[in-house]
C-alpha cells in the first residue's frame, strides 16, 4: 500500500500525459510519413517482387521484402527505420542515397551478441578484408530473424548445419578463400552426433566466438579438444586426461592420440557401425598399429618391444585376423581411454591386475597363467634376458632345420649323381 502512495505523483503524471503522448506521436509520424512500428510506406514499394537494382559491379540485386514474412520475424514491432537508421522515407528511390554504403547496425541493440562475435574468427576476416566471413546476417537472416528456440530459425539447432555449409561446403567459395578443404555436404548430418538431433556444429565450435585450429583459444585447438568433447563425454575424458596418452597430448605432443586421432571428428560414427575407425575389428588392425607399429614412436619414447608384430604372431592375434571377435584385441587388455604403462598400479596389465584382466576371458587364469611375457618376440639383440634365450633357441633352430633339410637334399643329389654316372658307364 505504501508503495503505491509514494509512486502516486509519477502513476498520475504518466496516466494523464501518455494519451498525449501517444496522440502527438502519432500526428509527427503521419506528418513524416514514418510512423513507429508502421512500415505499410516502405512496403508500398518493397512489396513488389520486381523491384531491383544494380550493384556497382552491375549484377541485379533483389529489393523484395515480404511482409508476411517480417510480420513473423521477432522484429515485427519494430520499424525499418530502426535498423535502416539512414533511410526515414522515400527519398533513397531515386537511388541519390548511397544506402548500401551505410550497412545495418546489429550491435545497436545487441551489444552482448557483438562483443562476443568480435572475438571471434569470423569477424576479424571481415576486418581484415575478407568480405564474405560471416556477418550477423548470414546466420540470423535480415528480415526473417526468429529466436533460436524456434524450429525455422536459421540458428535453430535443426538448420546450423545448413546454414554454416552454405559457405563451408560450397567448393568455389572455399577455394576462393582458401580455407583448406571444403565439408562433404551433410557429412555430419550423417555422424552419430548429427543423428542425435541435438549436437550441432555450435556444439563443439561455439557461434559467435567461434576461431580457427590454430589459435590456441580456439575449442578445436589440439590440446583444448578433449576438454570440447569433455563438455558432454565427461566420463570418458576424465580417463583420458589420466592416461598416458592423455597426459602426453596435453602437453601438446602431436605423436600421441587425442579424441579426434581414433574417432575424426564432423564423420564421427557409433563403435557399432562397420565403418567407424574404432569398430572391435579394426582396434588391433588399424586404430593402435598406426602408432605402435612404427618403429620411430617405439624408439622416440623406449618402448622396447613390437607389440604388434609379436600381437599378430600371438594366439589371440591370429584367430583375430582370422576374424574371431572373442579372441583377444588390444584394447582387451590395454583398455581403451585409461591406458597406462605396466608400471603403472592402475593399469590393466600391471603385474597385481594382469589375473583379473586375463580372467574376463578365462575364468580361473591363475597368476601363473597371467605370468608369461605378453608380447615376447624373438631377438638376440633384445634387452630383455627372456627374449634374447628365445632369440637363441630361434636361430640354433633354424640352424639345425638348415642343416638336416639341407644334408639330407645333398645327400640325396650325390645319391642321383653316383647312380647317373654308374648308368652311363
Ligand atoms: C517509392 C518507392 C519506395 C519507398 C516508399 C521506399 N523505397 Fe526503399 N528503395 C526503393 C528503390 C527504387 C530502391 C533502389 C535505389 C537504388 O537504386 O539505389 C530502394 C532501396 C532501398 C534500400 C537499399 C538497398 C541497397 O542495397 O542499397 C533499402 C535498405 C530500402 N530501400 C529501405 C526502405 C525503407 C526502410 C523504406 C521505408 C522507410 C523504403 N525503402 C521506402 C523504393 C522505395
Ligand atoms: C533487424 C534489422 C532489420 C530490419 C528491422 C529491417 N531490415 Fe532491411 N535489411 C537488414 C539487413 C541486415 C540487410 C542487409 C545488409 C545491409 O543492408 O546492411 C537489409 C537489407 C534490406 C534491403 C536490401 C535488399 C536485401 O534483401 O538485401 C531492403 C530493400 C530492405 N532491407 C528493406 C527493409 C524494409 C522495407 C524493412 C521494413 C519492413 C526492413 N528492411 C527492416 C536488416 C533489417
Ligand atoms: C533497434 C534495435 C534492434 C536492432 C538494430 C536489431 N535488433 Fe534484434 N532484437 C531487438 C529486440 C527488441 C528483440 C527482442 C524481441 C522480442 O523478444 O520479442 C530482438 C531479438 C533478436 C533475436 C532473438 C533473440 C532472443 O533472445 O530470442 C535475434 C537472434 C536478433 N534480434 C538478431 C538481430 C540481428 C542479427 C540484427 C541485425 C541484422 C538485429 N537483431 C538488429 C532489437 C533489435
Ligand atoms: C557464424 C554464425 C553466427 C554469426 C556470424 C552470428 N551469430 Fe548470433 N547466434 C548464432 C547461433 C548459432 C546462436 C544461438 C546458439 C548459441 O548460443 O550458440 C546465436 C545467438 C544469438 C543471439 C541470442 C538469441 C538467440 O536467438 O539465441 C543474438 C541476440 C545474436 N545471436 C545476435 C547476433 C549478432 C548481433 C551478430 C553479429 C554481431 C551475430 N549474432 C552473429 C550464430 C551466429
Ligand atoms: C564433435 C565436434 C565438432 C562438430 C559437431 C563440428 N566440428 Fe568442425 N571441427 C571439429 C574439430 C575437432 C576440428 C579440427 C580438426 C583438425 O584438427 O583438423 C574441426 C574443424 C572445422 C573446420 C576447419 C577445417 C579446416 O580445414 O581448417 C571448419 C570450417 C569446421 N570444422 C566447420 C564445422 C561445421 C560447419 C560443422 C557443422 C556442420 C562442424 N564443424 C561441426 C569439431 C567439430
Ligand atoms: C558467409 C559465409 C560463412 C558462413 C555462413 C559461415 N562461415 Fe565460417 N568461415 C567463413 C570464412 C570466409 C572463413 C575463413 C576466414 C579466413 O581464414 O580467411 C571462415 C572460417 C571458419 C572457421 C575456421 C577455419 C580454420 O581455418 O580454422 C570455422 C571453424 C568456421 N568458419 C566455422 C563456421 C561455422 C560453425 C559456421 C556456422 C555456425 C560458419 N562457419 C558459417 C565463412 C562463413
Ligand atoms: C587411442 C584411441 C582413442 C582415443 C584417443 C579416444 N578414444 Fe574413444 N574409443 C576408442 C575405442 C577403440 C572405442 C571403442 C571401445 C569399445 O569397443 O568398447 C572408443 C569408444 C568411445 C565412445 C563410446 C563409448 C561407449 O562405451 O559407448 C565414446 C563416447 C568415446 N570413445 C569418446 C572419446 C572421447 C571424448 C575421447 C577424448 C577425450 C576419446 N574417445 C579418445 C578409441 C579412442
Ligand atoms: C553437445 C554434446 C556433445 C559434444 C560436444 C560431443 N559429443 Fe559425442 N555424443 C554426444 C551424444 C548426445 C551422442 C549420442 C549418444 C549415444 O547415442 O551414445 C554422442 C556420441 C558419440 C560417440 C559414439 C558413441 C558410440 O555409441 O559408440 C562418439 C565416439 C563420440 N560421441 C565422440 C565425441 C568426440 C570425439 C567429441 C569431441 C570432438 C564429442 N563426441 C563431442 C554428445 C556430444
Ligand atoms: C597417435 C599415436 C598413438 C595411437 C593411435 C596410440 N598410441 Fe599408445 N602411445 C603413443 C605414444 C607416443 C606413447 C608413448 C608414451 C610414453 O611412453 O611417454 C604411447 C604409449 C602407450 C602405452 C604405454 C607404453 C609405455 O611403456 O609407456 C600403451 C600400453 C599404449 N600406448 C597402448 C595403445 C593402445 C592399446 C592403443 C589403441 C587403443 C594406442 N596405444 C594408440 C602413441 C599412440
Ligand atoms: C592378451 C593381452 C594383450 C593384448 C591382446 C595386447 N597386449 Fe600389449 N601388453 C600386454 C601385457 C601383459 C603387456 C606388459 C608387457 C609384456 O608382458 O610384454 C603389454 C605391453 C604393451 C606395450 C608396452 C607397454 C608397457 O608398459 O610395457 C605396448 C605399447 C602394448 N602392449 C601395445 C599393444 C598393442 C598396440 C596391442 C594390439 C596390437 C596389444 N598391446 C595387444 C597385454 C596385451
Ligand atoms: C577378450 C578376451 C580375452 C582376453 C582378455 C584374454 N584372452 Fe587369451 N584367449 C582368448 C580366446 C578367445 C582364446 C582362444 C584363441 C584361439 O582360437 O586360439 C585365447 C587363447 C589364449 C591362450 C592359448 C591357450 C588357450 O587357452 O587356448 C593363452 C595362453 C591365452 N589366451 C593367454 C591369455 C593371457 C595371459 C591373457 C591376459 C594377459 C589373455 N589370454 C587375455 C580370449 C582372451
């Protein structure tokens, strides 16, 4: 009640001077042709789907705004004049007014929205000349902005894709502007994230602030990328950054897998699907050999043996080759996002652990079981005391299957030749 005395002068005022108001507002918009929120003069023109004009360079350029349109827009209320603050009337038909030279102002009312967008890359190209980076308009629309929320906004998470390919996966505009390759038209849409609905190329990239892969801030930059993915797979990433891998890629070592190295990224598909880079078929053909094979990353960091080739060699790996998905596969026994060194007490194949790891595929392996070099391979010039005796034994083996194959053909070739030569005699 008190309040309501105190503000009592002012509600008096405001009643009896907003019909004034509202009355001597709408005499200057009737006067001036212009009146607040009614747009029905540039309409009368603009209504007209064959109203053109040539830009400098001579190409036609459609002057067509439809009302049915705009009246949907979130602008609706508002009038032309409040973004095209340089044209108040007709005066501009004549073509004297240079208007596209005064391009709209978004920031006016949307300051926030601006000052993000200008961190972003996008915007610095356009400072720096680009002229077809996108502008706020290229992703909100000009006369057909609808808030996000809405399913026919271009911003809407169902339209992103689109909207960002109309620049990304035109092969003529990329090439034109030099950005690397362009995007296979609806790849992502395709991905196990765009079947979801509700990952979007904002998910990972952000909208307004959004920068390039280089740029050490950017969500896409090498180091930052679990921490992108993380923001919905926490789980996962939290294994991760504790793994080896994990602690090697954040400290930017680009021999060492981060997400996108195992899973790409606008393509990325369900472990289940045939193609997807981590499919249980692929694990031991492809996902870990294309480090682990090579023998710089196993000299570069001293891990001594050749885990796939003796892998391959193994049991486990020949029936796998063979095609058998119970058979034994690296990430069986590695694990997949927590990988950690035998050294390590929390690893899968530390010596405490090794039972338990065996155990998910025999039942009852004993420590004994589980007690044997895993990916022994045969080298006198191993370090390791185990494989050099296996190195050993090897060639003495060879030496010997050697010798009796090849005693036994001599023996065999002197035999033929003692009797052609009795024959002839
Ligand atoms: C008498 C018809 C007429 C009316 C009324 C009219 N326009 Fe225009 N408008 C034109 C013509 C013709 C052009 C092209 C001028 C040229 O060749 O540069 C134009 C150009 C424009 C452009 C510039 C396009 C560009 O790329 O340069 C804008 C923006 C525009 N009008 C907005 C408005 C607004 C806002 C109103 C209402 C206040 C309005 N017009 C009222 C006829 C009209
Ligand atoms: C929310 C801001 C906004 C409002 C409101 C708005 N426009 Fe525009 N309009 C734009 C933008 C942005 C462009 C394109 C870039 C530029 O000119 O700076 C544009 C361009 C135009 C053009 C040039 C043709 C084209 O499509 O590029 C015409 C003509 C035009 N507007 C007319 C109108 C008329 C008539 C109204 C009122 C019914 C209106 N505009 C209201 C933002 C607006
Ligand atoms: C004269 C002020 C003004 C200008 C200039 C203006 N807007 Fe707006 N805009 C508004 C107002 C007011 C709203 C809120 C309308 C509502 O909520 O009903 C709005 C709403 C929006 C929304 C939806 C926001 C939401 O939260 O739902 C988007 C997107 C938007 N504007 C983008 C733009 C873009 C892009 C431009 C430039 C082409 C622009 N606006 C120019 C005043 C303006
Ligand atoms: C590269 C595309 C892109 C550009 C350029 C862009 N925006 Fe946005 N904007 C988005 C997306 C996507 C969203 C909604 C989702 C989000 O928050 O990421 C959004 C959200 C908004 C919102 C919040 C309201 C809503 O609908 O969610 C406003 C207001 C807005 N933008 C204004 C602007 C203005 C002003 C500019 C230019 C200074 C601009 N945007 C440039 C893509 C863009
Ligand atoms: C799951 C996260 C994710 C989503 C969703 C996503 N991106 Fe990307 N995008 C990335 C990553 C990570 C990179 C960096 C790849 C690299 O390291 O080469 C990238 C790179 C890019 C590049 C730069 C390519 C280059 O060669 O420089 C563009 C452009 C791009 N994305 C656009 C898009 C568009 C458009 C969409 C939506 C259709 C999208 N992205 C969806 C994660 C994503
Ligand atoms: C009007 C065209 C246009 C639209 C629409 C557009 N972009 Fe771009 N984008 C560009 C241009 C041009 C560049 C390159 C700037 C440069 O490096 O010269 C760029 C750069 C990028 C980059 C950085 C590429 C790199 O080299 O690292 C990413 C990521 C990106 N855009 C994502 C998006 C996303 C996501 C959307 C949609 C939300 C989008 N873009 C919408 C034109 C566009
Ligand atoms: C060394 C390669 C590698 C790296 C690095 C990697 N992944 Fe994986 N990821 C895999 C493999 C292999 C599988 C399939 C495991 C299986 O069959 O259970 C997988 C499975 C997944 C799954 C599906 C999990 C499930 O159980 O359904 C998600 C989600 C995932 N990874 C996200 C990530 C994220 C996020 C990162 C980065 C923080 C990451 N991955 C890093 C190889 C990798
Ligand atoms: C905005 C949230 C979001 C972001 C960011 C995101 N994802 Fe996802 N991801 C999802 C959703 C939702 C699914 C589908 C859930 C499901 O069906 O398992 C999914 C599924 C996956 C799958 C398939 C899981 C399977 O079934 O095998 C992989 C792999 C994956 N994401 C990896 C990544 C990687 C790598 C990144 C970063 C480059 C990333 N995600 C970023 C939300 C996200
Ligand atoms: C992009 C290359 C890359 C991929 C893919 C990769 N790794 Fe690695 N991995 C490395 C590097 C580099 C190290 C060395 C880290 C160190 O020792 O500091 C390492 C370390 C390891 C170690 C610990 C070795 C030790 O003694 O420290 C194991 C175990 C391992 N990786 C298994 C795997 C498995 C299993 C996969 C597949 C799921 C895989 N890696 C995929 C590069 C890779
Ligand atoms: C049947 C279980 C098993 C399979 C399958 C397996 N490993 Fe191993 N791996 C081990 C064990 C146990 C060790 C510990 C050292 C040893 O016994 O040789 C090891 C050691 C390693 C090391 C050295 C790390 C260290 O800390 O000593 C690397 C690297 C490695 N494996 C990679 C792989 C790759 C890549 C594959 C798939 C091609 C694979 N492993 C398949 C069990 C396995
Ligand atoms: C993912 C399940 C799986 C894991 C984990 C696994 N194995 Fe196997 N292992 C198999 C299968 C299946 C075979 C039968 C392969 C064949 O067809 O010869 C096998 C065969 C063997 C054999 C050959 C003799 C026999 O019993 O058939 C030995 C020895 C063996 N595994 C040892 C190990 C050791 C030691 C570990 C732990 C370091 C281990 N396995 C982990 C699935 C597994």
């Amino acid at each position: 009640m008190k309040q309501r005395e105190d503000g009592s002068m002012a509600w008096k005022v405001l009643g009896g001077g907003l019909p004034v108001l509202l009355i001597l507002g709408l005499i200057l918009g009737w006067m001036t042709g212009v009146a607040w929120g009614d747009n029905s003069l540039c309409f009368g023109c603009h209504q007209d789907e064959s109203l053109k004009k040539q830009d400098a360079r001579g190409k036609s350029i459609s002057l067509f705004v439809s009302e049915a349109v705009y009246k949907n827009s979130v602008h609706a209320k508002m009038s032309c004049s409040d973004c095209h603050t340089h044209i108040k009337d007709d005066k501009h038909a004549e073509g004297g007014q240079k208007a596209a030279d005064k391009g709209v102002n978004c920031a006016t009312c949307h300051g926030k929205a601006e000052k993000e967008y200008l961190q972003g890359l996008h915007s610095k190209m356009i400072m720096k000349g680009t002229e077809r980076a996108a502008n706020c308009y290229d992703c909100h629309g000009k006369h057909n902005i609808l808030p996000s929320k809405d399913p026919k906004s271009m911003t809407n998470v169902s339209n992103i894709e689109k909207t960002c390919d109309r620049c990304h996966s035109n092969v003529e505009f990329v090439k034109q502007h030099a950005l690397g390759a362009a995007l296979p038209e609806g790849e992502f849409k395709r991905s196990v994230h765009g079947k979801t609905g509700e990952v979007t190329c904002t998910s990972c990239h952000g909208g307004h602030n959004l920068r390039s892969l280089i740029d050490p801030k950017s969500t896409i930059f090498r180091s930052n990328i679990p921490q992108t993915c993380g923001a919905c797979h926490p789980d996962i990433t939290k294994e991760f950054t504790e793994s080896i891998h994990g602690e090697l890629a954040a400290r930017g070592r680009t021999d060492s897998p981060t997400c996108t190295t195992c899973h790409g990224f606008h393509g990325i598909k369900a472990k289940v699907d045939p193609d997807s880079p981590v499919n249980e078929k692929r694990i031991a053909l492809t996902t870990c050999p294309q480090c682990h094979a090579a023998e710089r990353i196993s000299k570069e960091y001293k891990i001594t043996t050749t885990p796939v080739k003796s892998y391959y060699d193994s049991f486990h790996g020949l029936s796998y080759r063979g095609g058998d998905t119970y058979s034994a596969n690296c990430a069986s026994c590695h694990g997949v996002h927590d990988i950690r060194p035998s050294s390590d007490p929390k690893s899968m194949i530390s010596k405490n652990n090794l039972q338990k790891t065996c155990g998910t595929c025999h039942p009852g392996a004993s420590v004994n079981f589980a007690k044997g070099k895993m990916h022994a391979v045969a080298s006198i010039s191993g370090q390791d005391i185990g494989e050099k005796v296996v190195g050993w034994v090897k060639i003495v083996y060879i030496l010997l299957i050697v010798g009796v194959i090849g005693g036994l053909t001599f023996f065999n070739f002197m035999d033929w030749l003692r009797k052609t030569i009795d024959r002839a005699h």
